[in-house]
C-alpha cells in the first residue's frame, strides 16, 4: 500500500479529510462523519504510525456508539477487527443478522477463529455464485464465475478455485466477440479490469498487462471526456457490483478506495495496485 501514495500525498489527505470531518460533524452528517474517521486510521497505518491510527479507530467505535444506527455498519465492523475485537464484530452482526450479508458473516466468522463455520458459508456462497453464471447473460457469465473461484479460494479450496477460474477465462474467450450489450467507457474499463485479473489469476501475465493497459486508458478517457456518465454509472449503473467482484481479488481495497477521494483517484490509484501486483507475480514465477 505504501508504494501507491507519497508521503506528501498522504499528509495531504489527512488534513483534508480532517477538515471534511469537523465540516461533517457540524452538519451532523454521521455516515460521512465516520467514514472520514474510519479513513484516517487507514492513512496513519500506511504511514505506519500505530498510535495515531489506533487514535482514530477508537474514535470510530466512539462516533458509533454516540449516534448507533446513523453509521455504515462496515466502519464500525472494520474497526472493531482492527482492534483485535473480531468476536466482538461478530456478535453485532449476528445481533441484527438482516443488517449484514452473507459474505460478511463469513468473513468474520473466520476472523474470530471459527473456521469450519466460514468455510461452510463461502462455499455456499461459491456454489450461488456459479448459479448466477448459468442464469445471468452471456456478458456476466466470466465475472460471477470468476467469482465463484475467488470465494472457493476464501473457502481454502484450491483446486475448485483453479477449476473456476478455468472456466471463467474459456468463457470469456467464447463471449468477447459478441457481448449482448452496448458500454459506455467506465464500464468497458471496468469489464476490462476484471478481464486482466482473470488472465493474472490464471499466470497469463502478457494478455493480463494487455488489458489491464487498455483498462488504463479507459479510466483515464472515461473521467477526462465522459464525467457525467461516470457519476451516472457509479451512482445508478453497475459499480457497485463491481466493487463486490474487485473487493474478493484485492483484500486490501479499503485502502485503495478511500470513501472521500473521487471516482478518478480511486480508479487509477486501483489500477496502479494492479500493475504493481502483477508485476510482482511475474517476477515470482
């Protein structure tokens, strides 16, 4: 995470978003208030000063408690957990069980050290997964059963992993000439992110770079050219989906995405995580 952010960048940030969050606090915007909080911890941890990152979760488990249910619950579980508090996340998710999807119960089930309980989830989890390849259109067929390889990996099942992600690249090589729907730029950019990974996660390093370069330049001409079908998209259209299929490939998104920063940041800052990522596994190999 370091090597995506100056040190100057950083210092930078936390000033801003100091600033935003005294501006949230006096508007009595709660979800922004504790996003930003939640988001100065992560910076001061990049920075690797624990004090002040410890500071600042412990301030987002204050914010919570003084205006509960005002708040996005995953800062407040993601805090909890940064404590060494997973068992304590847990009992609120399982507290208000509606409140929190499946994959998070998972996730924390095998945080707070209950194993067979999460691999029981992600597995079902995998198998929905690949329902949703056979049911959805041609064009999301390789992402849900990319998916499904990803959440086989979370339930500690290699070879279902590699199997799915097998088949998530054939099945992209069989659509890719006739995808059933027209794309803006931001989604082409976004169903070429996902594209280069399937490739990466299958050690196809050369087509992986391929897309992910022409991913680059998407992202770069979507927000330049496109702003208004940008927000459009990440707002109403498939973004949000995206964000839960790019979240299982990079464990560390929450670091990259910073809930503030625009929709331009994040992408390139995602993209420049990718390419540093691929290319340390290529130098691995």
């Amino acid at each position: 995470m370091r090597k995506l952010y100056t040190e100057e960048e950083i210092r930078e940030k936390i000033e801003k978003y100091k600033k935003e969050h005294e501006d949230f606090k006096a508007g009595e915007y709660h979800v922004l208030m504790i996003s930003s909080t939640y988001a100065l911890a992560l910076l001061f941890e990049i920075l690797q000063n624990n004090e002040c990152s410890k500071y600042y979760l412990e301030k987002v488990i204050e914010e919570w408690n003084l205006h509960p249910g005002k708040h996005f619950h995953w800062a407040y579980l993601n805090a909890l957990e940064k404590l060494g508090k997973a068992e304590r996340a847990l009992e609120e998710i399982l507290s208000t069980p509606r409140s929190f999807g499946i994959e998070t119960l998972a996730y924390f089930y095998r945080e707070a050290g209950k194993k067979n309980e999460s691999i029981l989830l992600f597995s079902g989890l995998a198998v929905h997964a690949f329902e949703l390849s056979e049911t959805r259109s041609s064009f999301w067929r390789p992402h849900y059963l990319q998916k499904a390889s990803n959440l086989w990996e979370r339930a500690e099942c290699k070879e279902l992993a590699d199997s799915y992600n097998m088949r998530a690249l054939q099945t992209w090589n069989e659509v890719r000439d006739s995808l059933d729907r027209k794309l803006c730029l931001i989604e082409e950019a976004w169903l070429h992110e996902e594209v280069a990974y399937i490739h990466e996660r299958a050690q196809r390093f050369d087509e992986a770079l391929r897309y992910y370069e022409k991913a680059q330049a998407e992202y770069e001409t979507a927000h330049k050219k496109e702003p208004t079908s940008v927000q459009a998209n990440h707002c109403d259209g498939d973004w949000n989906r995206y964000y839960g299929f790019f979240s299982l490939q990079i464990p560390d998104l929450s670091y990259i995405d910073l809930p503030l920063d625009s929709y331009e940041e994040n992408d390139l800052r995602r993209m420049r995580y990718r390419f540093l990522t691929l290319k340390q596994k290529a130098r691995a190999i």
